[in-house]
C-alpha cells in the first residue's frame, strides 16, 4: 500500500527527471553542476517513492528518533 506522500515523491522525482531531460536535450550550454543536481534529487525522490510499505515505516521511525 502507498502513502499519499510516497506517490508525492515519485510524482516530485520524475518531474525532476523530465526537467533534466528537457534542459540537457534544448539547452546543452546548461550548467552541469544544475544538471547533475536535478538528476540526483530525481533520484533520490524517486527511489523514496518506491520503497516498499516496511521500508517506509523504518525510515520514519529512524527519521523520528533523533527527535
């Protein structure tokens, strides 16, 4: 089962995704520190998006602890 926010962060990641694919293919003059910049946090969203139901709910409870 997904959260609402897991299908968020995928939504957020592969966002990130199309607009690293849009500037890198219309602007190759682009900065690639940006480039690889939006490219990582599409990843990074995109693979929270994707973790499993317990692998969720261990990340927050990690997340929590330090609280």
């Amino acid at each position: 089962m997904k959260t609402a926010a897991q299908r968020w962060l995928a939504l957020v990641g592969g966002l990130f995704g199309l607009v690293y694919l849009i500037l890198n293919n219309q602007l190759p003059s682009f900065p690639d520190f940006l480039l690889g910049l939006l490219l990582g946090l599409g990843m990074v969203f995109l693979l929270l998006g994707l973790l499993p139901g317990e692998g969720w709910r261990r990340l927050r409870k990690w997340k929590r602890r330090g609280e």
